[in-house]
C-alpha cells in the first residue's frame, strides 16, 4: 500500500523554529517530525512514499533524499501553493494515486504509533468510502480549540471542521482513502473550499465517511511550541508521566 504525506506547510504557529525550516523538519529529541512519521509507516510495513512538499520543500529532499536510508521508497511533489489549504497538497497527488484501489494519506505532524496503524490499514471500506482515525475521549486531546471536531453517528462521520460546536470526537490525521477524496475535494475547491476537512465535509453528506477509533492508542499533533514541549515529555517518559504532560503539566524552557 502507498502513503500520501502531506508536509507542505510552514508551520507559522512553532514561531522562529519554522522560519529557517519547514514544519515536518521541526526535531524532537534528535528526530524531525516527517522522519517519526517514515519510522512508523515503516514499522507497519509501508514502504512507498508519496511526500507534498512546500515552504522550503528543497529541504525536505535534501533530509530524506530517495528514503533508502529510511528503509522505504520517496517520491516527491512540489505544490508551490502551499500557503493554500491542506486539501490543495492532497489534491496535488491525484495521478500518483489513479491505480490505487486504497492508499494512506497522513500528515507530517501527526505523530501517531504504529500499531494504531497496523490496525487501521486492515480495516474494510466500500466502494468510494473513506475512513478516518478518530479519537472519542476528548480529555485525551491536549488542544481541543485547536483540533479539528467530527460529529459521529451510525458508525459514520455526519460532520466534521474545526468550529463544530456539537462534537464527540477528534480527527487524528490518518485518513484510509478511496480515490473519491480526490473528487470530493474538486467539489468543494470549485465553491473556493481548499481544506482537507472541506473534501471529507462532501464525502459526509453522501455517507461515504467511515471512522475507526484509535481506542487509546498514541497519536499526537503538533502545532505550536507548547505542543513540541508536551511531546517531549511523552518522548522521554513512562506512559504514567506522558499521561500527566498531556493534561498540562509542568512545560520546560530548554532546547527540544
């Protein structure tokens, strides 16, 4: 199965960390954000590798290379419209996806654990469908403002965008995707929607949008440096003190 990655943003909430460098190049701990997200789609054994690159996507070429030093296969796609919406980069990679039946589309600043992803890739899905990684314990979520909500009902997604005020789940940035996203997206691009949220949004209304909750397994988005200081801590301790960061412990001032 191919990987969509989308790593074309900035990243303008992580301040001067992105002024220099694109977001998925942020490091934690000895290791960018796009190279923890290659690890885990490696350990589920996912080797081929579609990434969109952006801001000062050079970058992320020079970094990655053609993945062989990762152990897997990359491929590459400029979207020189990145200060767009998210849905632009997905859009982007419409032909490398036209003999997929099912391909993964992540993004580079969702960390997630693997097995999450071993679960999710045999998950079953209908013509046309798409489904998303959802988690539904909402004290688990360590930016609930800045999340992106879903309404969920009848084992589908009714809903989804980040200022929904009747909510009962996140989305966690993993999407199994049928090359209908990719329609979807046009629709709603044509009524000048450029987010990823906009294309599901379309998908919903037609019943094409499953989830599959992530049922307390680890996923983490990062956005802000307040985000990088609490997934360090998660990074360097026991699961008990990881639990604690996430529901607003102590956050240092050192280096990442």
């Amino acid at each position: 199965m191919k990987a969509l990655v989308i790593a074309a943003g900035r990243g303008s909430r992580l301040g001067p960390l992105t002024y220099k460098r694109p977001k998925a190049l942020v490091e934690v701990l000895g290791s960018s954000l796009v190279e923890r997200i290659i690890s885990a789609l490696k350990k589920a054994e996912v080797s081929e590798l579609i990434i969109v690159v952006g801001y000062l996507g050079h970058k992320i070429i020079d970094a990655l290379g053609d993945g062989s030093k990762h152990g897997v296969r990359i491929e590459y796609i400029m979207n020189p419209d990145w200060e767009l919406e998210n849905g632009l980069s997905v859009l982007k990679a419409k032909d490398k996806f036209a003999n997929e039946e099912k391909f993964l589309l992540v993004m580079s600043d969702h960390l997630f654990d693997h097995k999450l992803l071993t679960e999710f890739i045999d998950r079953d899905m209908g013509v046309d469908e798409c489904v998303l990684c959802v988690d539904e314990d909402l004290n688990r979520v360590h930016d609930l403002s800045g999340a992106t909500k879903v309404k969920l009902g009848g084992g589908r997604i009714l809903s989804i965008g980040k200022n929904l005020n009747d909510f009962n789940g996140v989305d966690c940035g993993i999407f199994l995707c049928s090359k209908a996203i990719f329609g979807a997206l046009e629709e709603s691009m044509e009524s000048g929607h450029y987010s990823l949220s906009a294309g599901v949004e379309i998908l919903s209304r037609k019943g094409l949008m499953r989830y599959m909750l992530v049922n307390g397994h680890f996923w983490f988005d990062v956005d802000t440096i307040s985000d990088l200081r609490k997934l360090k801590t998660y990074l360097s301790s026991d699961e008990g003190a990881a639990r604690r960061a996430f529901m607003g412990g102590d956050e240092d001032e050192g280096k990442f």
